[in-house]
C-alpha cells in the first residue's frame, strides 16, 4: 500500500493553497486600461496601492479609445482618456468621470548637438512641419526662429501614432486651434489623425519614444513624463503671449491658473493656446471613468479607494513625475464625491481602507 509522509501532505496543501490565492488574486484583481498619456503614474500607483494594501490592481497602457471602449463594454474597472466624454456620452454609456492630472504635450526632436529646450518653433512653423509643408531642418522659417543654432539639411521625419490616443486628439487640436491654415491639412480621425505625406506610424507612446531616439531628424510628441524621464530633446514654443516657454512644471502650472481649470466645478476646460506669460501652449487634464451603476459593490469600492487613497497624498503622489497635480480644491472636491459615491439606484459605494481592503480578501 503506497502511503504518503505527514510532510509530503503538508507541502501539497501548502502548494494548494499557494496556487489558490494566486490564482484568486488573479481574478479579483482590479484593472484599468486607456490612456499611454498618465499610464506611468497609474502604474505607480498600482504598485504603491498593492504593497499598502495587499489587494491585487493593474493598470494597462492601451489609448484612451480603447480605454473608452472597454469601460463601456465592462470589461475592466475602470477606463482612462485623454479626451473627456460629453454628459451626453457620459449618460449614454453610463458612466462617471473624473479629472485626475495635468500634464503637457511636448514635440521631441532627434538632431544633433540640439539638447532639450534648445530648439524653438511657434505654432505656425509647428503647423507646417507636422502638415507637411516644412520637410527640411534647415528650412528658413525654422533658421529664422533659431538664428544661433547649426541646423542639418536632414529630411524631417514625423512619427505619428497608429493608435486610437488622446495625445493626437489633444495634439491635433492644439495646431488646428493655434495655426488653423496651416495645420488645415491634418484631419482628425477619432484618436487618430490623417497626416498629409509619408510618416511613421507606432503604437502607442513607448514606440514613439524609440521611434524618435532610432531616426536621426525624427519629431514626435509625447507625454510629459516621456520627455523628462527619456531624456528626450523636447521643443520650446511660443504661446500665445510673451517670450519662448520651455516645458516644465512651472509652465504646466501657468496653464491651469490663465484656465482657470475646475475652478467652480468638474466640468472640462480647454487648456490649449492660452494667453498668459510662462504658458506653455498643449497642456491637458486627463480624466478616469467608472461604471455609476456598477456589477460588483466590492470591485467598485477598491477601484474608488485606490483613487481616493492617491489623490489624498496630493501633490507628492506626482512629485517628480512630469505631471502637475490637480488644484488642492479640485482634489478636496475628487475625494468628497468619491467618499460619498452613490449609484442612480441610491446604492452606496463604499470607499474601504487599507486594513478593511485586507479583510476583504480574507474574508473571500
């Protein structure tokens, strides 16, 4: 008769029990997907939220078109975007949304000896370079705004997204807003655009970021962070009002207060080509969205704690991200409607702590 040690057994059921928590954790886990552009904070976040709490959280850079999409078809907990829904689309997929960070949009470029910063262009020759009309570096509109600097006569390369992204939305808005004749070629596509000529097409902000490093006389636009933490040479432009601005924080900040960004309610406010000195010219907020009449009480209530949690750390849960955080109002006003959430069915949503967070998991 075959028998098996009294250690044997234990290390099965040890295994067992292994096996059973991760795979539980796999499924209770609470996903997000959508926006590339805030997606490195949200993955810090993630991680921060999961060594605080023990509850397994992800979130997964895919586009905010997707990121709509699959909050609207429920497949996730939550979806981000770059680009706000309307209350009309907000009733429609019944959803609702809230701002999370502000950032800004920055042109990087690939041309030698030309270091972050360095590099000037107003919105015109912008507008010319990504419709097209502007091939080469050292075309004169551009020696004309940058009379110090030694300019290639390198083709300009322009890489564009393939995916369904708010950065293009936001992007495309901004020439069309600051340089309507000149960028009238470029047509917006839902989260795509139709540029004019040949160009360069990736998937998402990484490919961008390694796009523009790889090809000598390459220009691309990404993220804020993506500048700084990729040690990218990004642009200065010209705003509307004063002297060339160089993408910073302080700048971004600039932005938020000639916007007067949620500064009487949540509703979205344009923060593109605003007057004001120290402007710079393409910052958005960038927006979560929830279901208001959620499948699972519990999953609802880990997904609003996790924002609420981060928004209570203020601006240190930015700090050195390349994002400015929202105005202290605006979040004291995130964490009171995520403290009090309620379904259209009057159903409470509770936002649980850490220590209860764990009780959950415990008590599954």
């Amino acid at each position: 008769m075959n028998t098996v040690s009294p250690s044997l057994s234990c290390m099965a059921l040890a295994l067992s029990l292994v096996t059973s928590s991760v795979a539980f954790a796999q499924n209770n886990e609470v996903r997000g997907t959508g926006a590339s552009f805030p997606a490195k904070v949200y993955a810090q976040w993630a991680e921060d939220y999961v060594k605080q709490t023990g509850l397994p959280l992800s979130y997964k850079s895919a586009g905010s078109s997707a990121g709509v999409k699959a909050i609207t078809d429920r497949s996730v907990d939550f979806g981000a975007s770059d680009v706000p829904l309307s209350p009309a689309e907000l009733d429609k997929r019944g959803l609702f949304q809230f701002p999370t960070l502000v950032g800004g949009i920055v042109p990087v470029v690939n041309l030698a000896g030309i270091g972050p910063g360095e590099l000037r262009l107003d919105a015109v020759t912008l507008a010319k370079i990504w419709a097209g009309s502007i091939t080469r570096w050292n075309d004169p509109a551009i020696r004309a705004l940058n009379p110090r600097a030694t300019l290639p006569g390198l083709s300009i390369q322009r890489v564009v997204r393939s995916d369904g992204s708010g950065t293009t939305t936001v992007f495309v808005e901004y020439l069309r807003k600051a340089a309507p004749a000149e960028a009238a070629p470029i047509v917006p596509d839902g989260g795509r655009a139709q540029w004019p000529g040949t160009t360069v097409a990736v998937d998402g902000s990484g490919k961008v970021v390694a796009e523009v490093k790889a090809t000598p006389g390459a220009i691309g636009y990404v993220s804020s962070d993506h500048a700084l933490r990729d040690n990218l040479s990004g642009v200065s432009l010209k705003p509307r009002q004063g002297d060339f601005v160089k993408p910073s924080l302080l700048a971004f900040r600039a932005a938020i207060v000639a916007g007067g960004l949620f500064k009487n309610s949540l509703e979205p406010t344009s923060l593109l080509n605003l007057e004001g000195p120290g402007v710079w010219p393409i910052v958005t907020a960038t927006y979560v969205l929830v279901p208001r009449e959620p499948a699972s009480m519990e999953r609802a209530s880990r997904t609003l704690h996790f924002f609420y949690q981060s928004f209570l750390k203020g601006d240190s849960a930015v700090a050195g991200t390349g994002f400015a955080p929202l105005p202290v109002a605006t979040q004291a006003r995130i964490v009171g409607l995520l403290s009090n959430f309620k379904t259209p069915s009057g159903q409470s949503v509770k936002v649980i702590g850490g220590l209860g967070a764990r009780a959950v998991v415990a008590s599954n």
